[in-house]
C-alpha cells in the first residue's frame, strides 16, 4: 500500500501546498492515521487522498500564506514553471479544486466532498481559477 501510494500523495500534496517541503511530512501523517485501518475502510484510496487534502488545508491555515506574486511574463522559461507558479498564486481552494479536478482527474462530487462545499461551488471555483490561470499564462 505504502510504496503504490506514497509518489501520487507526495505530488498531490506538493501542488497544494507549493512547493512547501512539508509535503512529504503531511502525506507520512495521513498514512500513520490512515494505514491501520487500511483493510477496514470502504474506500482506503479515497480516504487516504482526502487525509491529504485536509491535513494540507490545515497546514495551509496554520501558517497564513499570504498570497504569492504570480511572475512576471518573460520569467519563465518553460510553460510547466510558469503554470506552476501561476498555480501556487491561486487562493487554497481554488488550487484545490484545480489540482483535484486537472491532476487528480476527480469527479466534481467528490472534489465537494472533499472541500466540502457544493458541487455549484466546485464549478465555480474551477471556473475562476482557469479564468486566473488563463489571464498569467496570456501575459
């Protein structure tokens, strides 16, 4: 389970918290909460992905990031660099929903459970947030 697991949850948790190294710590929490119960919960992968997300939001929350300079155009030189930190300028859940949806390829419902929120409400931050993105990368 670990070692299948491990590099998706590593990535999930990297694009929702930037570039933060506490990425690997906060997928090696969910896995110490997660993995005991693993033969016992319904949908382990789910659950495992959804630990992640939390335990991101939390650590996005206790450290109160303000909001990232998107670069300026010109600065980056690849399109995945400037994407990236297009994405990382984005508020908590919009880039949530994105990386949810876009890399995690998850249906809207359950990227609203996940947020907690509606499915409406995923949409809409979806909407906004490739709207955001479109405006960085025409830059």
């Amino acid at each position: 389970m670990y070692r299948f697991r491990w590099a998706p949850m590593v990535r999930l948790a990297r694009l929702l918290t930037g570039t933060d190294p506490a990425a690997e710590e906060l997928v090696q929490d969910a896995f110490l909460r997660v993995g005991p119960r693993w033969d016992v919960i319904e949908n382990p992968v789910s659950y495992l992905r959804a630990a992640v997300v939390n335990g991101c939001r939390n650590h996005q929350r206790r450290r109160k990031i303000e909001r990232r300079e998107i670069p300026a155009a010109g600065v980056a030189d690849d399109d995945r660099f400037e994407l990236r930190g297009a994405l990382e300028a984005l508020p908590v859940r919009q880039r949530s929903a994105v990386v949810l949806r876009y890399y995690e390829d998850l249906p809207e419902a359950e990227i609203a459970e996940l947020l907690d929120c509606s499915v409406p409400a995923v949409k809409s931050l979806l909407h906004r947030a490739v709207q955001d993105l479109r405006k960085v990368i025409e830059r």
